[in-house]
C-alpha cells in the first residue's frame, strides 16, 4: 500500500480521492488563531507566506464559497445546516461562520472515511472548541464523543491581565462503539494504592481488586499494566533548541502524535491528517509503522512533509529508496502535458511553474527576490563538509528561447560567484546553439574531484519526470533538508 502527499484542498482530495470506510485514524490541527480575529484570518487572510499560498487559502476560506459550502450541507446534514445558519443570523462573526462551515462540510466527509472501528481527534484552540465540539456532536451523534483532552503546556501565554493561556483542547470521537483504543501502549506507571489491598495472581503478577456496587462484578487491575492515562496531558511544546524543530510556527511536538496514534491505531493502519502543515502526525505515523495520508493547501508544506519524512534515512540509501518508492505524491503535473498546461496557466492559487521545477522536482528554494530577466530563480546548495558548501543556481524557463538566455544566465552565475548553474527548460526549447554554448562555462572544480562536472547544465522536464537531475560529485552533497529553505 502507498503512502500517499496531496497538494490542493482537502475537501477536493476527501471527495475524490480516498475510499468511503478506508481509514483507521483522522487527527487534524485546522488553522487557527486565537491571537486574531477569525476575519482577519479568514476573510482578509493577512499572512505572511508565500503569494501562491495566500491565494489558496483566500479561495479556500472566503465568504463567497463558504455560501456555496453551507447550502451542500443543508443537502447532507440538516439539522448541521440549522445550527450554522443560526450562527449566521445572529452577532457572531461572518469570518467565524465561514471557519465553521467550511470546516463542517470538511469533517462531513472525514467522517465517511473513517472505518467503523475509527477515531477523530480534532485540535483547536478555546475560541472555537465549543462551536466546533456541537458541529462535531451533530456529526458523529453526542453518545460517541469521548473525550474533551487537554493539552497543557508551560511555553507562551503569559498575561498580567489574565491567566496564563497554557493549554490546548483535542476533541476526541469515535465512529460507532467498536473503536480501538490501546490504553496499555499508553499506561502510566500504576502506584498500588492504599484503599485496596493488592493481591498476587496464580502467576505471580500483582493486582489490585475492586467490585463495582452495581453489578456485583470484581475486575482485576494488574500493577504491571500501568494505569488508564487521563484525558489532561503535560507535555511541553518545542523550544528554540529542540533537535526536531522545523521552525513551521504551529508545529507540535511528536510526543504528543504519538500518544494519540498508539492509543487510537495498530501497526499496519492507515492514518489520516487533512491539515498536514510540517507533517507531524504522518511522520509519526511512519516511525510507528502505520501507513498514512498527508494533505495540504500549501506547496511549500508538501515539500517539507516529504524531506520530513525521508530525512532519517539519507544515510542508509537501500532503505531510503524503499521508503521513498512508498511515497505517492498528488496534485503536481505528473507528465509533459499537465506541465505544459501548468507552465501557461494563470489559475489563481495554483502553484507557479518555476516553483514546482525548483521545490518539488529539483528540491531547491525558490529565490524571494523577483528580479525578472538578468537574475535566477531558484538555488541548491552542495555541501563539501560542514563549513564548505556551494550554491547552485537555478533558472526556469518556458517560453521562446534562444542562445541569448544561456548567455546571460552564464552572466549571473559568475556575477553572484556561483560554483554551478541549472538552466531548466523543454526539450523542443533546448537549441543546439543553447548546449554548445552552456559546454562552453567549463567544469565544476575539475581539479578537487578529477571528474567532468558540467559548471552549467541544461536539464529539460523531460529529463526530470525521468529521474535525470543534476550532475554533481557526491549526492550527500545535497542540503535537501529544507530547513534552510523553509526559513528562507
């Protein structure tokens, strides 16, 4: 079975793409702020990202579509439909309506995907858990919430006005009666208590006893299990210095994914996350042997999701490019003609040609300064050891060509002092007038590695949908944590 990354919205993926009653366990941690107004993040979409981003959200989470999402759920879910439309007839905030509603149609469908036996966890922050634990109620039905977990933590929220904001709610669902829920992989130490006398068993294992007062019914409670863990959990957000920080600004700590994937999963299930950001919760998924399902808005996040998760095993290449053949990531052109079409597409929210060239298909940044023709679009970056490293840069090209672009990319290169440079473009585009001249820039550091290393090549997109990259000594060379990049 594939693992499988799509880029593009949720709701297009859970209706198109995945099985009704295909998946085991759903966490999802939705966007949200509680530092802003919902209709600053909703409608205005003041954000700090990327321009391609902004316009994908802004198409996502509008006032505009959100009349269109409310009225498909008056065709699924009435009484959802009722509660909804009352919050938008009375002093509740449109943008707060239009999270609500596209969020609702979104666990709709969430909820037909999930098996019999399925869980729901949903993170949100306390301005919104108690709109969103009714949609939810209405959803799944009240009798199978379990639990309102919450998440407390000592980092942030700190007030001389107030108390401290020092935890986060998780609403926790099931599908029917039958779910999983492994509390032993999650027990904590179990501390014989003074109220119960505790007994050995026929094998010697010590337990303690306690006979429920309706049934007459005695159950045993073996100090070797550990405890039933509680619906409140410590656990500390990342700091600054922690090894797995990604600098992703609402990345959540391991820890607490794995807590909620062991308890609610078995090994070999399948684990879904619609609002993946930085990939916490199929990253876990995969360290505890579960298939998954990561989905996100942001291109930029599909990149990091999948370094994320191909990051461990760089150093063991067998196992690298078995996990990496596991991977099948959606939504990007998959062949020459949706790359055409992507290439002379002006679709608002899609991502940009050279972005995809640069982020998905060479593994590089994209360069934050548009400076049009005479600049470069992109870079890599080879690593020699920990304090050499080399840029490599990249240019994109779709249009017209000729010996004149090479030219002055060559210009470029030797002005920013760049050891290489990749000139991507169409087969048909790439002119013999074009390579004779790109021979012409020499080699890359001919005398380090005794090897021919063209110091500019020409890779078309043929060449990548083939595998073909780039040519260079030493593939650990790479930088292709993106870290670095994310930051950028």
């Amino acid at each position: 079975m594939k693992n499988r990354l799509f880029y593009g919205d949720c709701l297009d993926v859970l209706q198109n793409r995945i099985e009704d009653e295909s998946i085991d366990l759903i966490y999802i941690d939705p966007p949200f702020n509680s530092k802003r107004n919902y209709n600053v993040l909703f409608e205005s979409i003041d954000m700090t990202d990327t321009k391609a981003q902004k316009e994908a959200f802004a198409d996502t989470w509008s006032n505009v579509k959100y009349i269109d999402q409310l009225y498909h759920i008056q065709d699924i879910n009435l009484d959802l439909y009722k509660f909804l439309a009352t919050l938008d007839s009375i002093n509740v905030s449109k943008g707060a309506v239009s999270y609500l509603t596209t969020m609702a149609l979104r666990i709709i469908y969430m909820y037909r995907k999930l098996k019999e036996t399925g869980s729901f966890y949903l993170h949100c922050d306390p301005t919104m858990s108690h709109y969103l634990k009714l949609v939810c109620d209405l959803i799944f039905n009240k009798k199978f919430f379990r639990n309102e977990v919450i998440w407390a933590y000592e980092i942030g929220g700190r007030s001389h006005k107030q108390w401290g904001k020092k935890h986060d709610v998780i609403l926790y669902y099931t599908k029917s009666q039958n779910s999983k829920f492994n509390w032993r992989d999650v027990a904590s130490p179990r501390k014989s208590g003074t109220h119960m006398k505790v007994k050995n068993d026929s094998k010697g294992r010590i337990y303690q006893e306690k006979v429920d007062a309706k049934s007459g019914k005695a159950y045993r409670y073996y100090i070797d299990e550990g405890t039933i863990p509680a619906d409140w959990w410590i656990i500390q957000q990342l700091n600054r210095e922690e090894k797995e920080r990604l600098h992703y600004p609402t990345q959540k700590p391991e820890q607490l994914l794995e807590k909620i994937i062991k308890a609610s999963s078995n090994k070999g299930d399948v684990i879904a996350d619609f609002f993946c950001g930085c990939g916490t919760a199929i990253a876990v998924a995969q360290r505890l042997n579960r298939h998954w399902i990561g989905v996100d808005i942001s291109h930029l996040a599909v990149r990091l999701m999948y370094n994320r998760i191909l990051e461990p095993y760089r150093d063991t290449p067998d196992q690298y490019k078995q996990i990496k053949d596991e991977i099948e990531i959606n939504g990007f052109p998959r062949d020459i003609a949706s790359a055409h079409d992507l290439a002379v597409s002006t679709k608002k929210g899609r991502i940009k040609f050279q972005d995809w060239i640069i982020e998905i298909m060479l593994e590089g940044v994209s360069n934050p300064k548009k400076v049009g023709d005479g600049g470069y679009d992109g870079y890599l970056t080879l690593y020699r050891d920990a304090k050499v490293k080399d840029v490599v840069l990249i240019e994109v090209k779709s249009g017209k060509l000729t010996v004149k672009n090479i030219r002055e990319f060559i210009h470029v290169v030797n002005h920013e002092k760049a050891a290489m440079g990749v000139f991507v473009c169409f087969e048909d585009q790439a002119t013999k007038p074009m390579r004779a001249e790109a021979q012409h820039a020499g080699y890359y550091d001919q005398e380090s590695f005794g090897t021919k290393f063209p110091r500019l090549q020409i890779i078309t997109v043929e060449d990548l949908f083939e595998g073909k990259t780039l040519a260079h000594p030493n593939p650990a060379m790479f930088n292709v944590t993106f870290k670095k990049a994310f930051k950028q």
